[in-house]
C-alpha cells in the first residue's frame, strides 16, 4: 500500500512549500494547489486521502471548493482559518470539515492533526464487522452478504453468493460509502496478489457483482463515475 496522499490548497507560496516540506518529511505525498480551481482538478483526478484547504482562496474559496468534495467523496479535510474568526471555524466545521487549524499554526501539529484524523477514520472503518446500508448487510467476519427485506417489522436475510475478489470489492466499497475509488486504487488494494491485472478486470468484476446484486433488487448501489471509478452508493442516501 502506497503512503497516504495529501492534497495542500494554500495561495501562499512560502506557507504552502512549509507545509509540503513538513508533509514530505513525515513520509506522506503531496498535491498541491495555488486556488480553488486547481484544487478541485487535483482532487477529481487524484483522489488524494486527505485534504488541507485554506479558506480564503482565489478563483473559489475553501468553503466552495468543500462544498464540492463533499458531492463526490467524504476524503478528510482540514481547513485552515484566519486567526479569532469564530464564524469560519463553525462555517468549517457545519459544511463538512473533519478539523480546523488557526492561522499562523505550527506544522508539526497540522502533520499531528492529520494523522489523527486518519488513523481515526481508519479505525472507525477496519474495525466495523458488520456493514448495512440500505438493504445490503455485509458480514465482514462471516463473509457472506446478505440481502435484507423488511416486511411487518421482520427482517429477513437472503444470502447473495460472491467470490472473494467481489467480497473484498463490496467490503472495499462499502466501508466508505459515496466515496469514489479508481480502478487502480480498487485493484491495489482488492487483487494484491495479481500483479499482471489490468485496471479493466476491475470493470468484470464489479459487473458481475452489480448482476449478482441485482439479481435480488439491490439495483443502483455500484455507481461507475465516468473517468475515475466506482463507488457504493445507495439510493436511499
């Protein structure tokens, strides 16, 4: 597995060639971007694993440029505020920001801050045995994937059959719903052991897993995204 991506949203260029430098130290690699824009271009393309992101940007500002991750992906981001602005902490935190740093800030503790952030998110998802959403139940101690129906307040499971490459696609997927992952990422991760796979057996597999899904009326849960990849998303959400 490849270190954590950081994706560096900063106009300043002192400040941001800081905080790359500090980033690159602690082993992480790094984007980075100069205004709002070019931000989201970086973040659509390389779906970095957490996002720095000043507010005050040029061209879109960071509360816009959060607005729009939040459609495509629920990537951690930590925004950077101006020093005693209360209402930009609290607009942070409302729109969807994971934690906030007040301008000027130390780099060793936004380097601290975003390992925290990550190794909180990790937890929280590695240790879910069971995933529900919407009406599919994945038992990640089991293995099996059941398909759910409710009907006068019973529930009723209905084992849908995968192979361990669609499992651990569905369990991939799944632990991050909404979040979109590219073919590369979803391969790297889903077939570490087949080194000569292409990107488009992903494609075969997620196919055949979506047939496999629907086959019991689960329609509409692996979303491709054009030009990037595939994500869980229930309709429901």
């Amino acid at each position: 597995m490849q270190n954590p991506l950081v994706l560096i949203v900063e106009d300043e260029p002192q400040i941001s060639e800081i905080i790359n430098e500090y980033f690159h130290r602690e082993g992480f690699r790094t984007i980075v971007a100069a205004d709002g824009d070019i931000a989201l271009t970086h973040f659509r393309m390389m779906r970095p694993d957490i996002v720095i992101l000043d507010i005050n940007l040029p061209k879109r500002d960071g509360s816009e440029v959060l607005n729009e991750i939040r459609k495509i992906s629920e990537a951690p981001v930590i925004m950077a505020t101006a020093l005693g602005d209360d209402l930009e902490k609290i607009s942070a935190l409302k729109i969807g920001a994971d934690d906030y740093v007040v301008k000027p800030f130390n780099p060793l503790e936004l380097v601290a801050r975003a390992k925290a952030v990550l190794r909180r998110l990790n937890n929280n998802s590695e240790t879910q045995k069971i995933i529900r959403i919407g009406d599919i139940e994945i038992d990640t101690d089991a293995h099996l994937v059941n398909a759910l129906k409710f009907e006068n307040n019973i529930t009723s499971k209905t084992r849908i059959d995968v192979t361990l490459t669609e499992f651990r696609i569905l369990v991939y997927l799944g632990r991050h719903p909404k979040k979109v992952f590219s073919r590369f990422q979803i391969l790297d991760t889903c077939l570490p052991s087949d080194g000569d796979a292409l990107e488009r057996t992903v494609d075969s597999h997620v196919s055949k897993l979506r047939k496999k899904l629907e086959a019991h009326d689960l329609n509409n849960y692996l979303e491709c995204v054009r030009g990037i990849g595939y994500r869980f998303f229930s309709n429901e959400d």
